[in-house]
C-alpha cells in the first residue's frame, strides 16, 4: 500500500504538466460548449444543456398552418386527377381507408385536380402551386417531403400528435422537450416562445395544451406572445411599483419559496422561482424585441406592410427572426385558417396571400444575416387532403376532406438538403410509393438537427421512461447535408 501511494504522489514533471494541460483543455472546451461557463452570477446565461452530438442547427421556428392546407393545391402536383375529373376514385386505390364521418356515408368519391397550375422553379426544378409567387424564390433553399404520415384523422388528435408525439393530452410539446434537452441561450428570454396568427379562411382551433411542458418542469413550457399592447401578459409591473420595488418584491418571495422547497422538496417550488426571474428580466428585454420601428424600411417591404400590425402572420414571422436571433431555441407559429371542406379555391389563395411572401422574407432575411445554416424553418400541418371531394363538386367550387395517409411539408436550413425532394406518391395523391417519413420519424430528425439522439432525450415519469417519439422513430438522414 505504500509503495502504491509513493507511486501516486511521486509525480514526475512530465506527468503533472500533461494533467494540468488536460485540464486546461477540459476547461477550455467547457467555455466553448457552455456559454458563460464562467461568468459571474449577474451576467451569466441560463444553465445550457449540452447536445449529444455536434448539431447543424441551434434554433427552429415552425411555421405551423393550422388546419392542413391541401397539398394538391400547394406543393404536390398530381396532372392525372384533372384528367380524370369528376371519376370516382378506384377502390383498389382507397383500399380500405378509413374515412371521417364527413364523407364515410358518400356513395361516389368523385376525383378533382387543383384549381391552381403547377410549374417547377429553381435549378433544383421543384414542383410549386402558383399560390406561392414569393417562395418559389426561394426553392433552391426548400428541402419538399411528400410522404409524411400519421395515424390520426380528425383536427384534435392529430394536432396534439404532431406537437407532442402523442395523439392524447399531458405529454411535453417538442418546444418543451428542446427546452428541456438544451436550455436557454439568453438568459433574458425562454426557450421556447409561441406566436398566434388568424387567416381569412376557416378556422380550426388551437389550444394550450400544443405548446405545454406536460409533465417536464414547468419552466419549460412554452410563452405565449399576446397581440395586444401587452405582448406578455401579466409581465408588466402593476401601477405605483417601480422597479426597485420589484426587485425587493421578488427577493422576498424567493427567500420564502426556498424556504418551502427546504421543507417540502418539491421541484416546482423551484421551477416557480425561475419562472419568476425570468419575467423580472423579460420586462426589459420584450419591449426591446417586439418594437420593429427601429427595423430599416428594406426588411418592412419585404415582409409587406402586415409586418406593421401586431398579430398578423407577417408580423409573427419578423418577430419569429427577431426572436430567433436572440437565442430563442424553439419559435412556433400557428397560423388558422386552412381547413377546407368546402370553397376551397377561394380560401385556399386567400390563405397564400397572408402566408407567401413573409414566409419567404423570413428564408431571405434569415440568410443575409448568416443565419439559415444555423436555423431550422419548417412549414407544415397537422395532415393532408384527400384527392377526392367532399360534397358536390364544382370545377372552381369544392372541397377535400382529411388524409393523414400522405401530405407535403418542406423545411429550409438548419441541416437539411436545399433544394431537395424527398419521397413519392403515386399518382393519386393518394399512397405512399416510396420513401415514408412517419410524424415519429419527423421528430426524431428534428432533434438530429439540434444534436440531440430522440432515444437519449428521456424523463421518467410515473414509471417509465417517456421521449419525444415513444417507443418508434427514426433519423431520416435522407434529407440531411
């Protein structure tokens, strides 16, 4: 024994400087990985996860189209359904299919093809509705999917499925599971913040329990922006208090919340202290973030002048950037308005007007300032629409019902392949021919992007071990640079 600890402490010069440079290094390599790593409490940022591997983006923001535009009208083209225009759709095409009690007693399924013409743009070529002017600008920086799937049929479930990976309540949002894997990169704002836009078309709803923490700490879960002169509610000081007044205001109530958590233990106690904080510090740094009028009159005619009325799609998507760029992790946009059972053309390219050109301000804007290979964009819904109409049809009136079992997204950015198409339908519209994505399979690319392994990324919860995608998921590396 003593010659062991001779051994161990008869270290030679060589040896202690070889463990002091690895030190050295350790800490140097902290410093990079952890922002802030050292800074004093005052000035450090919020305690930042580490992901699990290097990622290609460090922040996303989904332009969710609340509803589900169809995709034969917008980004899949399909010339055989105006061919056969008003046949009834093949039994052996629909297979089985399980329908919405919508069109589940109609005794034709008549086929019709998109009221709008289709032509290819880019050098990429990729096939765009007419409905799109602006974004078709922009399509050598769109990776298309056509084959996203989902076992949901109806708006609720399906919606929660795309959120949550689960199709019932009380699971953590994708928002809040980033938050949860990554933390914060400003300590002024959250992780995760969600932005609410109303189209001219028919609305389906939308509903808190898409941006919860579920059972994740509640810090977490993800800020709502208000559209009124209050962009936060409830985060501004009320009359008479100033701030000095506020802060001593909140010291003591710390002092009393860790008091409780001495003597209960329980971890929301804490989470409400942070919570707390952080709405101290976001009284400065909102305000800040959402008065565009110092933004220059080139990024306003860009987005168009909807950028200028709080609320507005166009607004959301300048705030997304703005948001963005200041470290928000996880930006979500719900935009309502597509659900198009009937007067689908017209509500279709009312929906496009007040989406098209923001959306795509928002893919230039992001790459003049050096920040699309850094930022994840994603536009998509909760499912597609069937080839076939609901109800009478009309060739410039109809509508098309819900078919979850393929619809279109694309995403620009942030690690994925520009100017890419990804998977086959056939000519339907109708089935998958080749190259699936599964909502799972989403999700876990998503977390890929931000470094983080969709398998790795758990809590455990009333006896088991929960994550973003359950128990299925793959990384469709397909669509990855």
């Amino acid at each position: 024994m003593n010659e062991y600890l001779n051994h161990r402490f008869n270290i030679t010069r060589r040896h202690f400087l070889g463990r002091t440079g690895m030190a050295i290094g350790s800490m140097a390599l902290g410093s990079l990985l952890v922002k802030d790593m050292f800074s004093n409490s005052e000035t450090a940022a919020l305690p930042t996860g580490l992901p699990h591997f290097a990622p290609k983006a460090k922040r996303i923001i989904y332009l969710f189209q609340n509803g589900a535009p169809s995709q034969l009208e917008t980004w899949s083209y399909k010339p055989k359904l105006a061919d056969m225009f008003g046949q009834d759709l093949p039994a052996s095409i629909r297979n089985g299919q399980r329908l919405t009690g919508m069109t589940a007693n109609q005794e034709k399924f008549p086929l019709v093809g998109s009221f709008f013409k289709f032509n290819q743009y880019g050098k990429s070529g990729i096939w765009m509705s007419e409905l799109f002017p602006n974004l078709s600008s922009v399509a050598d920086e769109m990776c298309m999917i056509h084959t996203l799937h989902t076992e949901a049929i109806n708006h609720d479930p399906a919606l929660t499925f795309m959120q949550t990976g689960a199709q019932t309540g009380n699971r953590p949002s994708m928002g809040a599971w980033l938050s949860y894997g990554l933390g914060s990169e400003n300590k002024n704002l959250p992780a995760f913040c969600v932005l609410l836009s109303r189209g001219r078309g028919n609305g389906q709803g939308v509903y808190s329990k898409l941006w919860t923490n579920g059972f994740l700490d509640s810090v977490h879960q993800g800020v709502q922006f208000s559209n009124s002169d209050e962009r936060v509610l409830y985060l501004n000081d009320i009359q008479g208090m100033d701030r000095k007044d506020r802060r001593d205001q909140l010291d003591q109530l710390s002092k009393l919340n860790a008091s409780s958590y001495q003597t209960f233990g329980d971890p929301e106690i804490k989470a409400k202290i942070e919570q707390y904080e952080m709405a101290y510090r976001m009284q400065t740094a909102v305000p800040e973030l959402t008065d565009i009028s110092h933004e220059p009159d080139s990024i306003v005619k860009m987005y168009g002048p909807d950028c200028l009325v709080p609320g507005t799609y166009a607004a959301n998507a300048l705030l997304a950037r703005k948001l963005s760029e200041s470290g928000v992790r996880f930006v979500q946009l719900y935009h309502q308005g597509w659900d198009t059972h009937g007067n689908l053309p017209g509500d279709l390219r009312m929906q496009a007007e007040d989406t098209d050109r923001a959306s795509a301000a928002l893919i230039k804007d992001l790459k003049q300032r050096g920040l699309l290979d850094e930022t994840l964009v994603i536009w998509g819904s909760e499912f597609g629409r069937t080839n076939y109409c609901q109800g009478k049809l009309k060739p410039d009136d109809y509508g098309r019902d819900h078919h979850p079992r393929c619809f279109s997204i694309w995403m620009a950015g942030g690690g994925v392949k520009p100017g890419f198409t990804y998977g086959e339908t056939d000519e339907f519209g109708y089935n998958i021919v080749k190259d699936p994505m599964h909502v799972n399979d989403f999700h876990a690319t998503l977390l890929h992007t931000m470094g983080l392994d969709h398998e790795r990324l758990t809590f455990k919860h009333l006896g088991r071990r929960y994550r973003l995608t359950d128990v299925a998921g793959k990384v469709v590396k397909d669509v990855l640079v």
